[in-house]
C-alpha cells in the first residue's frame, strides 16, 4: 500500500512536492473508499487518487515519477554498459527538466509504503499476506545531474518504521564516495565484492535481486506489483503487444474481458483469442454482424479500453498499483466510474489494490471523496505544483465537488481567452 510520493526537480516539478494519502480513521469517511496502512493501523489510506487539472499542468509527470521509481528499483540493472548507446539514454527519457537551472540540480524521489516487517526471511509471494507483521518504510533515491555520467546515483537509501511513531531503522544507506551501510535485516557479507563493483546508475535492490539477495528480491517483487501505462523503454503499448503480453495463454483474463464487455454494452457480445498471418490477436464478435471484426477495426476508445484492462486486473487480483495516464482519452465518461468502483468494491478488491489516474472528466468527482482528489498547476516560470483538495480550507464532503470544480473554486482549470 503506498501512502505517500516526493517529487523534486523531476520534469516540470522543480521544488519539492509531497503527496501524503494517509488520514485518520473517522465516522465521517465513507470507509469502503480507504483501506487500512496495514492490519492493525490507524491510519487509512485511499484506494484511489486522481490528479486533475489543464493540459500540461504536470498530471502525467507526477505519474511518471511513480513508474520512474518503479522502473529503477525493478529493472535499472537492464541498462547496457555502453552509456551512448540509444538504449542506454532511452532508460532515462523521463527525467528531463525543462525549468531553469534544474539541469545541474540533483534529482530526488521517495516513495512511502508499507509491508511485511520481516524482509530477510518471508518469500516473495507472501509479501502481501495480512496475516504477517507490517511496518512502514521509504525508500529514496537521489541522481547527481552535473557529473557528466546519466544519472549517476548520489544516494539511495531505505528505511523502516516499526509501529505507527516509531524511530526509523536503517535496511541500507548507500552514499557517493561512502561506504554502503546496512542494516541487521539485509545482510550482503557474501556480496561485497559485488557491491564493490556495482554501477552508478543502477539501484542496489536491482543489482542484489541479480544475484540472489533475498531482502533485495522481496522488494524487487514488490516493485514487479506496479502495473502502469508509461513505460520507461518504449512510448505505448500496441494492440499486438497487449495481446502477447496478456491475453495470450491467460483465458482466465479472456473470460474476465468478455465479462465485462456485455456489461459495459460496447456492442460486442463476445471477444475470441485466434492468430492471423502476424501472429495473435484479438476478434470480436459484433450483435447484428455475421463476421468478426479485427481488433484494428474497433474503435480508438474499445482498443484503448482492452490495452488497459490488464493492467486493472491484475492490480486488482495481486493487490498491487494500476497507474493509468490519461485514463479517460477516448473510454465513455459512463465507463470511467465503473472502473473506479472496482477498486472500492471489496468482492473486486479484497487485496486492497491501488489506482492511481490522470484525468480531465470532472464528472468523475462525483464519484470520489475529498482525499482521493489532487490537483496540478503550474505557475507562471513552468514549475508544478500539486495539492489536494483536502489541503483546501472549507471544503466539506457534501460538497458538489464536480460544480465547484468547473466553477473555478479549486484552481487547477484552464483559463480561456
């Protein structure tokens, strides 16, 4: 369960933003929105947060950061060792700044989250078992921008927070020119020569999860639960890569897609897996046509939907995140609340599963509650600011957030003319 990203001097977000989720426990909140930190917790945590505003206000980067770290913590070690390689730089795409000045300025992003307290010995596929001790921990990675090497790593560090106010505990601290510091529960001794060597532009949970290091593989899998539409080595998924990658071979997931398709009434009564001269792809059989049609036929909206519909469930069955870019980009503003429902719905998410959206349908605020909301601006030199509505005085959950929103009250609305 995340509950908390900080954001500095990445794209368009030059000063330092922190997107805190967790809250209190109330009578006043609508429970099935928030799920516990952890068992136990009095702390809750939304199981949605979307982020609204104008074009280019910095919705997408804000997502990006999240993916970015995931994609660091999880698969950095891919990077080849030839630094001008297109391969190389393509794994740093995302990190281009725009705003004066931040090009020499370090990078920072952290990530609070929560999970298993015991990460020497519990395999990876009980990571999100509730029945086992839970603490929460940041992780934090710093990359030096001046230095001449791409992304160089200034410090990356992770901690943990035993019980709702303890003192952190170190797990690793690993610092430029510093010897690496761990702590009792990720023991490296037989990796030191390893470590020695390790490059600088890659995360130590990536290079130790290579190699065996259980604490490192534990929370490389927990970074594998991370299901996103922005993707650090290519610009999108295609039709004929979202039908490889996830439907072929997983008839579980076909039935699932068909299920849904009759409820949501695209006009499709059925969706058939068959391989065509280029390989698998997917038909669909339309009420009223005798043929099937070719997912290259369907419309912009239906391929788009089936691309991300994946992602969803398998966030939703593994208890992990689903972050989706521009969600609402050509899905019926019917159809974006249905999938949002998913995730408040305990029979759909019993795992308590994360969405994590970019959207410019503000009718879907009328589906959310105050700390699921945040909003992005940018002011006047290009910089993003995020806030969330809750960080708004007066607001009060019965509010019409949808009227108030359009009305100008919150901010973060184009300004025409």
């Amino acid at each position: 369960m995340l509950y908390g990203l900080e954001i500095e001097n990445f794209y368009s977000v030059r000063k330092k933003q922190v997107i805190d989720l967790s809250v209190e426990k109330s009578d006043s909140l609508k429970l099935e929105h928030f799920a516990p930190l952890y068992p136990g917790s009095s702390k809750l945590v939304p199981k949605v947060v979307a982020f609204f505003g104008p074009n280019a206000s910095g919705k997408s980067n804000t997502l990006k950061a999240l993916s970015y770290l995931q994609w660091f913590v999880a698969h950095s070690t891919q990077l080849p060792l030839v630094s001008n390689t297109p391969e190389y730089k393509s794994g740093f795409q995302f990190i281009d700044k725009f705003a004066d000045g931040a090009a020499t300025e370090p990078t920072r992003l952290a990530a609070h989250f929560a999970g298993v307290s015991d990460l020497k010995s519990v395999d990876p596929n009980r990571f999100y078992d509730l029945s086992l001790p839970r603490s929460r921990y940041v992780y934090e990675v710093c990359f030096d921008n001046s230095s001449g090497k791409p992304w160089e790593v200034i410090q990356e560090s992770l901690r943990r927070y035993p019980g709702e106010n303890g003192r952190s505990v170190r797990i690793f601290e690993r610092a430029r020119g510093k010897k690496l510091l761990t702590g009792k529960d990720f023991g490296i001794s037989v990796y030191n020569r390893f470590v020695d060597n390790l490059r600088t532009n890659v995360s130590l949970i990536s290079a130790l999860a290579q190699v065996g290091h259980k604490p490192s593989a534990l929370l490389k899998h927990l970074g594998s639960l991370v299901f996103s539409n922005i993707f650090i080595d290519r610009l999108e998924i295609t039709d004929r890569k979202a039908v490889q990658d996830f439907y072929m071979g997983n008839d579980l997931l076909l039935e699932e897609l068909n299920g849904v398709v009759e409820r949501i009434d695209l006009g499709i009564s059925k969706v058939e897996l068959v391989f065509d001269y280029e390989g698998p792809t997917l038909h669909f059989k339309h009420d009223g046509l005798s043929n099937h049609l070719s997912m290259s036929l369907e419309s912009h909206g239906t391929r788009r939907f089936i691309q991300i519909f994946p992602l969803i469930i398998l966030a939703l069955r593994l208890g992990g995140i689903a972050i989706l870019d521009e969600i609402d980009q050509a899905i019926h503003p019917l159809l974006l609340p249905e999938i949002v429902r998913w995730f408040h719905d305990k029979d759909r998410n019993p795992l308590n599963a994360q969405l994590w959206i970019s959207c410019h349908t503000p009718s879907l605020l009328e589906e959310l509650v105050k700390e699921e909301i945040y909003f992005c601006v940018k002011s006047g030199d290009g910089q993003t600011q995020i806030y969330g509505l809750q960080d708004i005085q007066g607001v009060e959950r019965s509010d019409n957030f949808y009227k108030k929103y359009l009305g100008g009250v919150y901010g973060a609305i184009p300004i025409l003319g």
